[in-house]
C-alpha cells in the first residue's frame, strides 16, 4: 500500500469542506470525511497504473 502525503493545502481545503457540510447536516460530515480519505487513498494506490506520456514542449 503506497503512502498518501497530503499538502497543507489539501488538509484545509478538506477541513473547510467538512466544517461547510456539518452547518447543513452534522451528520453528513462523518461519512463525507470516511469517503474522503478512502478516495485519497485509492488515489494513491493507483497512481502509478496508467501510461507514462511525455511532456510535449511548445
């Protein structure tokens, strides 16, 4: 299993989303913040599966 290193940046933008989601539904926020880690993990377990396609330069 490959480890997912979250930037600073993705942490607030997850924590801004979840606090926005629990003013309308505090329940909601749990499962939203289960799925959100789940699909950041998936994300980095299969980053490296597709096909390498060079830069082009312009």
């Amino acid at each position: 299993m490959s480890q997912v290193n979250k930037r600073p940046q993705v942490i607030r933008d997850l924590i801004e989303l979840a606090t926005y989601i629990a003013e309308d539904n505090l329940d909601a926020t749990e499962p939203f913040s289960c799925s959100s880690r789940g699909n950041i993990q998936a994300v980095g377990e299969y980053a490296r599966d597709g096909k390498t396609v060079p830069i082009l330069k312009s």
